[in-house]
C-alpha cells in the first residue's frame, strides 16, 4: 500500500514563503498527477494546486501567482512553493496523488500564517 509522506508545514509570518513536499513512502512505476489541497476550519477541502506527469499545472484563483509547483518525476516527488503568504492561507493541506489508477491522499501537515 502506498502512503504519501508529506512534510514543510509550519508557521510562517504573513509575506513569507513556505515549501511544503510530498513522496510516496514506497517505490512506484506508474504517477500520473500529484496535488495539494487544503482545508481550513469548518470549510469545505479545496484544489489549492495539482500537476500531471506531462508537466500541466492548475492553480486556486486565490493561490494563482503566489504559488508554484513541480514535480520530479524521478523521485516522485511533489513541491508546492508557497511565496507571499496570507492569513487567509492558514488551512491544513494535503497531498493527494493519482498512482497506478489509484487515488491516495496524505494525512495532512498545517500551515499557519500569522503575526
């Protein structure tokens, strides 16, 4: 069973910028997309960020500019870069990936943005 290891969550002030990654715990064969979303208190858990192993991206409306992603495609790794952050970021986000069909999701690691 593939479980996806996500790490890079933590408090940061507002403005300041935070790298959250996910991998998988275990070798794969097939990737097809990797994503993060995020989930605030009380809110519905949304698309913060996705990209495909073709290199296409999507981004939130209130992410699109401020946060970028890549993958590696040789360590199946996923890196979201969080530049410029707000309040409003604070939420707990996920890793979620498409593997060999089959669809995983992360625990979960909090991002905090406060002064």
């Amino acid at each position: 069973q593939v479980q996806l290891v996500e790490s890079g969550g933590g408090l940061v002030q507002p403005g300041g910028s935070l790298k959250l990654s996910c991998t998988p715990s275990t070798n794969i064969t097939t990737l097809y997309a990797m994503a993060w979303y995020r989930q605030d208190s009380g809110g519905e858990r949304e698309l913060v960020a996705g990209i495909t192993n073709s290199g296409n991206r999507n981004f939130a409306d209130s992410v699109n500019g401020r946060f970028t992603i890549a993958i590696n495609n040789a360590k199946n790794t996923v890196d979201l870069q969080m530049s410029s952050l707000k309040p409003e970021d604070t939420a707990v986000y996920y890793c979620y990936a498409v593997i060999d069909n089959f669809e995983f999701w992360g625990q979960g690691t909090q991002v905090t943005v406060s002064s």
